[in-house]
C-alpha cells in the first residue's frame, strides 16, 4: 500500500510503494507539526519535497531522472520513437505521483540537470512540455500563470529534472 502524504492536514501525493516518508518538523513551535514532508525511495534517492507556507499554499518539489533529448532531436524523431519516449516518461512519472494530476493555479520552475553538455533552456522545452501534460490537470493560460527553466551541470552522476510547483492560490 502507499504511503501517504499528509502535511499540517492537506492531503498530497500518494508515495511509492517503496519510499519512506520523513516529516520535517520545525522546532521553534509548540505543537510540533510537521512543516514539511521529504520522501525517498528505497535506495535513499529524494524523489520529492512538499512544504506549505504561512498562507497554507503548497510548494512541491518534484525529482525525476530523466531521458536527455533536445527539442531539435525531437523533431525529427519518427512518430512511434515519439510515443515510446512519452510512454517512458508517463512510467517515471506515475512511479512518484501515482497517475494523480495536480488541479489548481501554479508557479512552475524547471531546473534540468545534465551529466555532459547541458542543454540550453529552449531545448529543454519538450522535455517540460512531456512533463506538463503528465503532471497537470489542466495547463491553460490561466492554470499555470508563470514558468522558469534552467539549465546545467547534474551535481550527481545521473540527467535529472527537480520540478518546483509553487501553489498560487488555495482552493
């Protein structure tokens, strides 16, 4: 069964089966609520982060390990290549979040890190674009109201993503 994620009573994602779900706790208070939640996987990677602010809205941290492909290789990748690469990423995707979307009004930041030759931000889109539409409910205009990417050197040995969603208004 998954472990669930509950911080100062909002309900989040569903952890991997085999994560472990640490709180984060804030000192200085009395009541000693978790201010914060951090899960890892088995082998004791982070896969996500989740913190509300003093307002109740929700900062989470997303990390996924990710296939490297710019936005000029994309496009003249076959049709079937296409598909098989979004079927990965909805693999990877679904392991941390359990196929439940996010819904509300977002600030979204994407900080890609590459072992070798990072790619620069444009070329990073389509990897952004995969990534949306597997995370998100909705990505109108009015949905998610502002989105960052960057681009770098990986501080580990491994292509990753760390995905920051910023909760612009609490439902």
């Amino acid at each position: 069964m998954a472990n669930l994620i509950n911080v100062n009573g909002v309900q989040l994602f569903g952890a991997p089966d085999n994560a472990t779900v640490y709180p984060e706790y804030n000192y200085n208070t009395e009541q000693r609520l978790p201010r914060a939640a951090a899960v890892y996987s088995f082998g004791g990677e982070l896969l996500m982060r989740i913190q509300p602010d003093k307002n109740g809205r929700m900062t989470q941290e997303l990390f996924f390990n990710i296939y490297k492909i710019s936005f000029n290789e994309w496009n003249h990748l076959h049709w079937a290549r296409q598909k098989s690469i979004k079927q990965d990423y909805k693999v990877m995707v679904n392991q941390i979040t359990k196929a439940k979307r996010i819904q509300g009004t977002y600030e979204v930041e994407y900080h890609f890190k590459f072992i070798n030759n990072p790619l620069d931000a444009v070329n990073c889109f389509i990897m952004v674009k995969i990534l949306e539409d597997l995370l998100f409910v909705h990505d109108e205009y009015n949905k998610i109201t502002s989105m960052t990417i960057n681009s770098n050197y990986s501080d580990t040995n491994k292509d990753y993503v760390k995905i920051v969603i910023k909760e612009v208004e609490r439902k």
